[in-house]
C-alpha cells in the first residue's frame, strides 16, 4: 500500500484506476481522497509508479477535474 498526502478529513473518495473499488482485482488500483473537492490524498494498492505521479497534485489540490485527467492519461 501506497500513500501521499493525508486522507484524513476527506469527504469523498475518488476512484482513479483498476477495479478494486469495484470488487475486482485490488493490484493496480488507486483511489484519490477529496476535501471540498481538492485532492488532499492518493492510496495505490500494487501500484507505486502511478501513486508517485500524483504527488505534486496532491500537495497542489489539484481539483477532480485534474486528478481524473491525470488518471486517464495512465491508463
């Protein structure tokens, strides 16, 4: 398990990649964590390379809209 940022204080978890908040494999999965709608967290399960992508979103709170741009991109 990966983590950047702190989820604590989260109000919505977004899911970024993989299908493991879906019920499916949990490798390769990332979930962003937002707070009125800013990024404030990124957890990857298996999935170090794209955590460490968005650690500058994370300390910039980035916004929904940047975080799932920058999900599609990795895919």
């Amino acid at each position: 398990i990966q983590l950047v940022g702190h989820p604590d204080g989260a109000d919505e978890v977004l899911p970024l990649l993989g299908a493991g908040l879906d019920g499916g494999a949990v490798r390769g999965t990332v979930a962003g964590y937002l707070a009125g709608g800013r990024l404030v967290a990124v957890a990857g399960f298996g999935a170090a390379r794209h955590v460490a992508r968005f650690r500058a979103p994370v300390a910039d709170g980035a916004d929904r809209a940047a975080a799932l741009e920058l999900a599609a991109a990795q895919r």
